[in-house]
C-alpha cells in the first residue's frame, strides 16, 4: 500500500478505548498520524505511540480552536481530520487511495464523505443522522476550522469532490452518553443567543421540536431505521426544546433564584 502526503490529526482526551480502532483504521498508509492530547490520564498516549503516532500536548480551548491549533502540528499538504471515536472504513480508504494515485489531488482542495452513525447496535442510515456529508480530507494550506465553537467545520478555499465511502462513527456507545450532551450544546447555544441579543418567543419553542421531528423521521425517513430512528427524532425535537427553553429560564430566573 502506497504512503499517502497526508497528515492524520485527531484531537484526544482519556479515549483509551477507541482510538486504537481509529488509528489502526489509517496506520501504514499515512505519511504521519499526529495526535493531539489534552489532559489525558489513561493509557490513550500509549495506545496512540503504539500505532505510529506523534504526540504533540494541547490545551483545550473548546472544540473548533483547540482542532485549529492541532492542524498547526500537520507537516504534509493534505489532513486527514479525524476525531477519536470515528474510523475509516475500507470502502473510504480505497476512494481515498484512489484519490491520490489519479489526479484527484491535483484537480481539487478538499473531499467530502459520508459518516454513518453505530448507535443502539446497529448502523443508522437515515434521519437526520445520515449521510451527513464531512468536509476532512482538505490541503492544509486551505482549509480552517470554523463554524459555531461547539459545532465546528472546515472552512475551504477551492474546489471538492464527493467520495462515497463511509466514515464510522461511534459517537454514543450508551442512551446515557448521548442525553449526557444535551445540556452541553444547550449552554452553547444559550451563549449564542445571548450574545446576540434575543428574546424567548413561544413560537420557535414550540414549532422548531416539531418541526425536527418531522423532518428527521418523515421527510429523512428515519422510520426506516426502526425504533433507534424514533428514538434520535424524538430526542432531537427534546434537545431542540430543551435548547430554546434555556433562553426563557435565563429571562425568567432558574429555580436555584429565590426572590423574597
């Protein structure tokens, strides 16, 4: 197998148990893996060192800045961004190769691809979940990571192509992991909407949960995925209310303010 001019960079943190499949999924056909490490106190260096990789410390300063500061440590034209709990399917490595024995590589900046959620033991395909098109395969010398601090993307000057291989994803290896998240993208969310100055309505309280229902289990077809599609459209439309819902507790008052 060919050596790719392409730079691995995962960001980590105490992910001892997944991010070995993750970089066996890239070992040997990337010309470096770098991972950047935040704060770790289990055995992910370890683990890591064990596939090749090169260690490199960071601080955490939130998820698009501290994935910014480790493209800084990739020295070859073109990233591979991956987080710890994804992995390269081999589908996906073959378009890749592909990309890079053709004139793929010359002809564009950047490649999208699928990634395909394992949640409630089995592959989830539709809904809002699914394809859910990835910008991680870009030049490094055009690509930056942008978007909201808690949902970041790659921001690309130039051309991209759209390669049909999967990228795995274990996001949520429990319910509890993923109704654990909730709060934390509604804190972000709040922020946002403070910091833009806007007021709780009832409306989008009400109709943006229904709305996402809709769209994730009818429109996208999450019927199709069975009670694990029922399962993410309604704790989407939850999250949904949950995250409006915080912005009239923030003008009314949490229940912890007693006013006498």
């Amino acid at each position: 197998m060919s050596v790719l001019p392409l730079s691995v960079v995962v960001v980590a943190s105490n992910e001892s148990a997944r991010i070995g499949r993750c970089l066996a999924s890239v070992q040997g056909w990337a010309a470096e893996i770098v991972v950047a490490l935040n704060n770790s106190t289990d055995a992910t260096e370890q683990i890591a060192r064990s596939y090749g990789a090169r260690i490199e410390p960071v601080e955490w300063i939130g998820y698009r800045d501290t994935k910014n500061v480790a493209l800084g440590f990739a020295t070859q034209d073109w990233v591979l961004a991956l987080d710890a709990d994804e992995e390269v399917s081999a589908p996906l490595r073959a378009e890749i190769l592909a990309f890079f024995s053709g004139d793929g590589h010359r002809r564009f900046h950047g490649a999208r691809f699928p990634r395909k959620v394992w949640f409630i033991n089995r592959w989830i395909t539709h809904g809002d979940w699914y394809p859910d098109w990835s910008l991680r395969l870009f030049r490094r010398d055009s690509a930056r990571w942008g978007g909201s601090p808690e949902h970041d993307k790659i921001e690309l000057t130039g051309k991209t192509v759209r390669l049909r291989g999967d990228l795995y994803h274990y996001s949520f290896p429990s319910l509890s992991s993923h109704v654990a998240k909730i709060n934390g993208f509604a804190d972000y969310f709040l922020q946002r909407q403070l910091e833009a100055r806007k007021s709780w309505r009832l409306f989008p309280c009400l109709f943006r949960p229904g709305w996402r229902f809709f769209r994730a289990y009818i429109l996208r077809r999450g019927f199709l995925d069975g009670y694990p599609g029922f399962y993410i459209a309604c704790a989407t439309a939850f999250a949904t209310f949950v995250r409006y819902s915080r912005l009239y507790e923030a003008e009314k008052g949490s229940a912890d303010e007693i006013h006498k």
